[in-house]
C-alpha cells in the first residue's frame, strides 16, 4: 500500500512508542495537521467574494471535515489509552 511506503518511518517510530493502533492514528493526525496547514494557506489567498474577511465556503468547510476528523481520532486514542489502563494488573 503506497500510504505505508510513503510514511513508513513515521509508521515505525510511533507504532514502536504508541503501538500499533495508536501509532497509526499519531500519523493520521499528523497527515490531517499538515492537510489543515496547506488548505489554510490555500484560504489566504482565495477570499470569500462576500465576506472578504473569511476564505471561500467550500474552504471553510474542508477546514471544519478536518478539524472534526481530528477530534474523532483523538477521542479514539483516548479510549484506547483508557482501556489499556484498565486492563493493566496492579
């Protein structure tokens, strides 16, 4: 698969820290931070007609898909850190 070839030592370096689901999901959040990063750069400079204060609405709604997809995978790395510290013995 392309993706595993094109972020194979990002892979390796967190699935050895954070295990394997979790090291993947690092990574993702990673990728959608650097896509967040490009397509603010990208609202800079193409200015909603209407509100020339606010980049373009097809933008600002990519901007949000972003936002969320990284919330829900945070909210996934931390149920599986919980459930990982549940099922510890003491």
């Amino acid at each position: 698969m392309p993706v595993f070839n094109t972020y194979e030592e990002e892979l390796e370096k967190h699935e050895f820290m954070l295990g394997k689901c979790r090291g993947r999901l690092a990574v993702t959040l990673d990728i959608l931070t650097d896509a967040l990063t490009l397509v603010g750069m990208h609202g800079v400079y193409c200015h909603n007609s209407r509100f020339p204060n606010k980049p373009k609405l097809d933008i600002e709604q990519v901007l949000k898909y972003l936002e969320d997809s990284k919330e829900l995978i945070i909210s996934v790395m931390e149920e599986i850190k919980k459930q990982k510290t549940l099922e510890k013995p003491n």
